[in-house]
C-alpha cells in the first residue's frame, strides 16, 4: 500500500513535469516551468484522488526543488534537513504514525474517564502533553508515555523537567512494540488506522482481563466499541473504548 502510494507520487511529479516541459522549456525558462509544472501536477493529483494536504505537497513540490536550488545550499544542509525529519517524524516512514498532538478536550475527557489509580500507558507519547496533562489534572493515577522520535521525547523531558518532574509521570524512549504492556491498567493510543489492528492483538495478548484500551478517534477494523466519549474537533472526534474480552464489564 505504502509502496503504491509513493509510485503514484513519482508517477504524478514526473507526469507534470513532461506536460509542463511541452510548453515551457525548463532551462530557458525554470520558473515558468516549475509553475506549469506545479499547476499540472495538482491536477494530476486531483484526479487520481489526492486530496488534503498531500495535494498541496504534490503543488508545492517543484518550486520548492528549484528555489532549493537557486539558493544553491550546500549538500550538509540537506543532510542535516533529513536529518531533522527523521528525528522528528520518524514514525510517519516506519509505522505510518504521523506526529499530532492530542487536543485540550480529549486529555480531560480522559482524565474524567480514567478509574481511580489507574496505571496508564501512552503510546507514542509525542510531546509528552497527555502525560504530563493527566499527571497534573489526576494525581491518583499515574501515567507512562513511550516514543521512540528523538526530538518530540527531547521535548517531552524538557516539559518534564518544566513541570518540576511529577513523580506519577514517566516518560521513556523506545518503541511501544517492545514494551510489556502487563502492568497497565489503561492503554490510549492516538496513532493513525494503520497500527490498530496489532494494537488490538497486542492488548488482548498481553494486558490483563479488567484493561481498557483508549483510541483517540481510530477505530480497530471489525471490532466495535463498547463506549464513545464525543469530541467536538474537526479531526478529533472522539474517545473509543474497548474492553478487554477476557474482562467482566
Ligand atoms: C499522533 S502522535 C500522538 C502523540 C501523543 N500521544 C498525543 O496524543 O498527543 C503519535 C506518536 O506515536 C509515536 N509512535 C509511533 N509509533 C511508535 C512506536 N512504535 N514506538 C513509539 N512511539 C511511536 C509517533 O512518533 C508520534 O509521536
């Protein structure tokens, strides 16, 4: 899936460039190109039904190359420009998990929801904010975020150490997947639809019968769940609750 959609990409950038070169030759004319270009390929993408802000990417795409260029930047910036984005998104590439953040409403949803005492797992914590928030707002429970991107959990200790190190927030570097999920209580997740299906597994597999796994708004394919708390975001829609189904409730 991941692989067609980034040949569709190429298909797209390298389609826009010929059409475009069929009107503006890129040498003698480089801008005008870049903007023929910019403009076909948002059709192109249009078509093959690219939408969000994908879309715009696929137009901004050649211009931004050629202004790269003009600027005639030296080859360590790029390096450190790839750099910079895999330390802050890794997990856009590797697991199909973007870096956004979990809204004001949604963490005190949570916060109203969670049992008294409850231990916590965030995964993917980002930038620590649903830790250290639900730290803060319920102090008999205590919460464990885990990342693996260098720079949101460099962030998230910075925040940490800010809140004067809340002894019921934890925050650890490293992958989720390798983590015992056994001693928590409540796992939440807000990941993307890719993962849900493993987290599912991994929940039942691995958590004890009276577990509760949260999903900010991704839903796990075939399973429905056995509670909603609404959000009012545009992509914050609400919180899903999943029993455990060795559970009594
Ligand atoms: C959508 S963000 C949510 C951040 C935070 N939990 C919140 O709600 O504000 C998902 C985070 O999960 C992280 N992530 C994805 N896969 C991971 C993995 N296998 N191990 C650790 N972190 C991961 C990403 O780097 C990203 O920071």
């Amino acid at each position: 899936m991941r692989w067609r959609a980034i040949a569709r990409s190429l298909l797209i950038q390298l389609l826009a460039s010929v059409l475009a070169w069929t009107l503006a030759a890129p040498l003698a004319m480089p801008w005008r190109w870049a903007l023929l270009q910019a403009l076909m390929a948002g059709l192109l993408a249009r078509i093959a039904g690219v939408r969000g802000y994908v879309l715009g990417l696929h137009v901004l795409f050649m211009p931004l190359v050629l202004l790269a260029l003009q600027l005639q930047l030296p080859g360590w910036v790029y390096l450190l420009a790839l750099l910079l984005t895999f330390a802050l998104s890794r997990n856009a590439l590797t697991e199909q998990v973007p870096l956004y953040l979990s809204s004001q409403e949604s963490i005190a949803a949570l916060a109203g929801f969670l049992s008294p005492g409850a231990r916590v797992l965030d995964l993917g914590s980002g930038d620590g904010r649903v830790v250290l928030q639900l730290a803060a707002l319920r102090p008999d429970v205590s919460v464990c975020g885990i990342e693996n991107a260098l720079l949101p959990w460099l962030w998230s200790r910075w925040r940490y150490w800010r809140a004067g190190c809340p002894v019921n927030a934890r925050l650890q570097f490293g992958s989720f997947w390798q983590l015992d999920w056994q001693r928590f209580d409540v796992v939440h997740a807000f990941l993307s639809p890719v993962p849900m299906s493993r987290v599912w597994q991994r929940f039942r597999q691995d958590c004890h019968p009276e577990a509760i796994l949260i999903s900010n708004t991704f839903m796990i394919q075939g399973m429905v769940p056995q509670q909603r708390l609404p959000l009012s975001g545009p992509l914050q829609t609400e919180l899903l609750i999943w029993r455990h189904p060795h559970g009594t409730c």
